[in-house]
C-alpha cells in the first residue's frame, strides 16, 4: 500500500473536510433529496436529479478523501534538520537566467498548492531539489524546459495551509 506523507497541519486540513461532508453537507443533500422526492414525478424533477447527483458526488469525495487518510504518515518537519532540502523545508531559489526569486515549501501531495509556493515532494522540481544545501547550483529539468537555480536559502517555517 502506497504511503502519503503530509504534514500535521495538512492531516488537519483533510480530515476536517471529511467531517464537514459527513456531518453538514451529506445530511443536507440527503434532506433535499427527500423533498424533491416528495414533489411527485421523478421523471421530470430536476432538483431530485441534481440532489442525487450532488450526493452521488459527496459519496465519491468521501471515499476519496477516506482512501487518502488510511494512507497518511504524518511527518513532523520540526524534527528533520533542514541543513538540506527534506520535507517541510522552506526553499528559496534564484532563477540564474533571470534573477527571478521563488519561495517553496516542500509538502505532500494533498496538501500541494503551488499559487501559495507548497510543492509536493513528488513534483519535479522537489525532487531534484531534495538533499541539496544552501549555495547549490542545481540544473532542473521542469516540464517546461531546464532551468538553472542557486539555493539562497534552506529551513523550516511554520506553514499555512
């Protein structure tokens, strides 16, 4: 069985999203449906239609998130040293063409969001970044082509998902 690392915080996260389709939205859906089963003919009602669709979806987003949280090994980023990129740690990157900056912390995939500089540990960029030390010169290969970056920087911060 495939292992899914996350942080606390991400664990957090899922699992708080399986409680609010468990105790809020399923039960809402289920109560709709029964109304608009009341409202006569199913054939040509479509807020009976759209309810059972809605919890037919509710249903496949629970076993989802279900299957992801039996899978969970929740590593503490606090006690990794962040001497080097491992995960949790908090890059800082130069883009040696352009200067450009760039700030990533190395997460796990559920918890991943790259528009708020979380990348999964299995993306390619982490990848190649795992291991590495501050002053690091590093030729990733990205899907959109080689980019050269410097490490500025490597520790831990507290993140915000």
């Amino acid at each position: 069985m495939d292992k899914e690392p996350m942080t606390n915080i991400g664990y957090e996260k899922i699992t708080g999203e399986l409680e609010f389709l468990k105790k809020k939205e399923r039960p809402e859906t289920v109560i709709a449906l029964e109304e608009a089963r009341q409202l006569g003919d199913l054939k040509e009602n479509a807020e009976y239609h759209s309810a059972k669709e809605k919890l037919a979806l509710i249903d496949i987003q629970m076993a989802e998130i279900g299957a992801i949280i039996s899978k969970a090994v929740i590593i503490d980023p606090t006690t990794l040293p962040h001497t080097k990129v491992s995960f949790g740690s908090t890059i800082e990157l130069v883009d040696v063409d352009t200067d450009e900056e760039f700030k990533y912390a190395i997460v796990g995939g559920v918890e991943s969001n790259a528009d708020n500089g979380l990348i999964s540990f299995n993306s390619p960029l982490a990848k190649q970044l795992l291991g590495k030390e501050e002053g690091d010169e590093i030729k990733a290969t990205l899907p959109g082509g080689i980019k050269t970056f410097e490490i500025l920087s490597v520790g831990y911060k507290e993140l915000k998902i």
